[in-house]
C-alpha cells in the first residue's frame, strides 16, 4: 500500500507502508536462501543454454558473454540486496523498494514489470517440464498420438497440485533438497553421454551460421537477452524477505554461494553440450543425446519433476499477493485454505499452461523475458535505484559506472525486445498454434 506524504517540502515523494503478508518473513538461513536461488539458476532451463546462448553467439562469444553475464549480474543482485532496508525499513517486495525511492507511478510499474518476468519464466518452466515428459514418452512409445500440448497441460496439472500443497515459499525446505537432487541426475546424466558422443563423433562445425545481417544482429542480441535471463530471478526482494537478520548481510552470502558454487553445474552441461554437437546442439539437449534409454528417461523425469519445484518458486510472489490480498490466514491446513488455493492459484496455472501450449517456443520466450523485465528489473532499475538512493555517497567515478549501466542496458532491452517479437512472429509463421515442436 502507497501512501503519500503531505508535509516533505522537497517533492512528492511518497512513503511506502508495507502492507501484511500472508506468508512468512525472516525464518530462513542464508544457506536456504542460497539453495533458492541455486536451484533457479540450475534448473531444467540449463538443458537448453547450450542451444539458445552456444549456437548463435559460438565458443569465444558464448564463453565470454556468460563469465560477463555472470559478473555483471552478481554486481547487479548486490546493490538490490543492499537496498533491503533502505531507510531503516525492510522491504519485503520488490515494489515496495521502487515505491519508497521513487513514489507511486514506480510502485505499480515495477509490480507489472516485475510480474510480467515471473509469467514468462513459468511460461518456460511449462515449456521445458512437458518437452522433458514428451522426451520420456517417444522413448518408450513409436506411435507418438500425444503430443507437446498434451504433455503441457499434464505439467500443468502437476504444478497446481503442487502449488495447492505448498502455501508458501519457506515451506520448500525438503523440496529444496529433492530439488538439487533431480538437478543433480539430468545434469550429470547430459553432460556424461553428450561427452562419450562427443567423443565418438567426427569433427563438430562450431561456426555460427546466419542467413543475413539482419538475422545475425537479431539472433546475436537475443543470445544476449538469454545470457542475462540465466542469472537472475527477478524477485530478488522476495527471497530475501525470508532470510533471518541481519538481511543484508545473510543475503550477500547467499549470493556468493549462487554466483560461485552454484554456476558450475551450469557452465559444465552448457560448454559440454555445445562441445559434443556443435552448431546441431538442440534447443532440449537430452533430445540430442545418445545412450541407454532406461538413463535418458530418468534424466527426463528429473527434469520434469525439477520443473515443477522450480516454478513454484518464480510463482511465489503471485501467490503471496493473492494470500495476502484475500486475507488468507490461519492454518494452510484449514479446508478454507486449502480450497482457495485451488482456486486462485489453479486459475493463474490454467492461464500459464493455456499460453504455453498455444506457443511453445521456449529461446523465443527466454530473449522476450530478457528484454522486457530482466533487463530493466536487474540491470536499470538495480543501477538507478543505488544512484538515487546513495546519491550523496558515490564518487563520480562510481556514478559514471551506474550511468553507463542504465544507458547501455536500456539499449540492449530495446534491442532485445524488438528480436523476441521479431523471433516470436517467424516461429508462428512456420508453427501452427498449439505446435508439436
């Protein structure tokens, strides 16, 4: 809730008052938090990276656009997460942040841009879950009836079922552990038989191929829009709105331990899948890879499940704002409860699937998510949020940097946005609605 302040005789800056939460705060280890963020950066999207991020932008920019993308996004999530109790207050939401800086009109923007993001993401969370399910079905079965659309809709059904026994994002405790473990199976599992193809195979064509200028500007800026997609949630605030105090600080570790310990897996399935198939590497690497089919079909059914976990995760915030905004209190046990979340959340989760079945183009959804809220939610806003906020306190050196940051990613935004529509519209020229791709 947003409310103004008459008597501030500098402008019209408002005060934020934050508003209940139906879920819970402050209960959380930073080791916890870290493992939240862990599992977004190593989920089954990992399995597609080395096709939507190694293919267009090849060894030398694929290598060194994602150890940049690594660094500039640790740099980013820092300054969000030293902003957590900017004037002495702990701003549990996003919004609240931008609201207590800016005022009102940033309030209600970065809650669309913000939500927007968290869409998109489950929208490839849908994607990937029934492309992981498809691949396990044709390995067992040669007639194919049902297709990508059906497997969507049957991830669906599992995330609401999920999302109705979960209420909120503290309780992941021991999904979190089941989760790492699943990361764990499809990511040795593609990295061990996409090494022995790789070994066994002639020579890979690594070259980067493009039919024209325009389609290598447009496929290297939306390369770039993935980069950036990869590393960051977006919903920064709202996992550290778990953490126990002191939050800036616990935060901050947990941040580390994403952006070290955490990126390994990930760099290794994407660089090896790209290593074994080259330019061919497919946009779902466990749809390339040989081996035995009992192996290929764990891998797919950890990916499946592990897409489950993770979208609860990106729909969190949606869920803690439909709690909190109905008034949904009391044990989540209580059939009351129990009931509205079937129905609140089942509806949000019919609307995602019904999306992503309708257009199931997973890198062209990956550079439009960038563009239109990574982007600016992580990189421009994070850099002019600590400029306005520490205005008095930075160097002009260190406000050069926060500039340069905000032009070249609005830039880049703009640059991405026009490639993801652009990608979007080719792929519905060739795919009918609801494509079995």
């Amino acid at each position: 809730m947003v409310e103004e302040r008459r008597d501030d005789p500098e402008d019209d800056k408002l005060t934020v008052k934050v508003p209940e939460t139906a879920h819970q705060i402050s209960t959380d280890s930073w080791f916890q938090a870290g493992f939240v963020l862990t599992t977004g950066i190593n989920s089954v999207f990992v399995l597609g990276y080395s096709g939507t991020i190694m293919v267009p932008l090849g060894w030398v920019g694929g290598v060194v656009g994602l150890l940049l993308a690594t660094a500039i996004s640790l740099q980013a999530n820092m300054l969000v997460a030293k902003l957590h109790e900017f004037e002495g207050k702990r701003h549990i939401r996003y919004r609240d942040l931008a609201a207590q800086i800016y005022g009102r009109e940033a309030y209600y923007t970065t809650w669309a841009l913000q939500y927007v993001n968290l869409f998109m993401i489950n929208i490839g969370y849908l994607i990937l879950g029934g492309s992981a399910l498809k691949a396990c079905y044709v390995l067992f079965n040669e007639e194919h009836s049902l297709k990508l659309p059906h497997f969507i809709a049957i991830e669906g059904l599992v995330c609401i079922l999920f999302a109705v026994s979960t209420p909120h994002l503290s309780s992941l405790r021991v999904w979190l552990g089941c989760s790492t473990v699943l990361s764990l199976i499809y990511i040795i599992v593609a990295c061990v038989l996409a090494t022995n193809d790789g070994l066994n195979a002639p020579p890979r064509d690594y070259s980067v191929h493009w039919s024209s200028t325009t389609d290598r500007i447009f496929s290297t800026i939306g390369a770039s829009a993935s980069l950036v997609f990869a590393f960051n949630t977006g919903m920064l605030p709202e996992i550290q709105a778990t953490v126990r105090q002191p939050a800036v600080r616990n935060m901050l570790k947990a941040l580390y331990f994403q952006f070290s310990i955490g990126v390994v897996p990930m760099y290794a399935v994407t660089f090896i899948g790209y290593w074994a198939y080259g330019s061919s590497t497919p946009t779902y690497l466990l749809n390339g890879v040989g081996g035995p089919v009992w192996v290929k079909a764990a891998a797919n059914m950890s990916a499946f499940l592990q897409a489950v976990i993770a979208l609860h995760i990106f729909a969190s915030p949606t869920y803690e704002y439909l709690d909190t905004k109905f008034g949904v209190t009391g044990s989540s046990l209580k059939w009351k409860n129990i009931v509205f979340r079937l129905i609140a959340r089942g509806g949000y989760l019919i609307v995602s699937t019904l999306v992503s079945a309708l257009l199931p183009f997973l890198g062209d959804f990956e550079t439009l998510t960038g563009a239109l809220s990574t982007f600016p939610l992580t990189f421009i806003l994070a850099n002019h949020m600590y400029l306005v906020a520490k205005k008095h306190k930075l160097s002009s050196m260190q406000r050069f940097w926060h500039w340069l940051n905000v032009g070249f990613f609005g830039l880049m935004s703009l640059g991405a946005t026009i490639a993801g529509i652009r990608l979007i519209a080719l792929d519905s020229k060739e795919y009918h609605v609801f494509a079995d791709v």
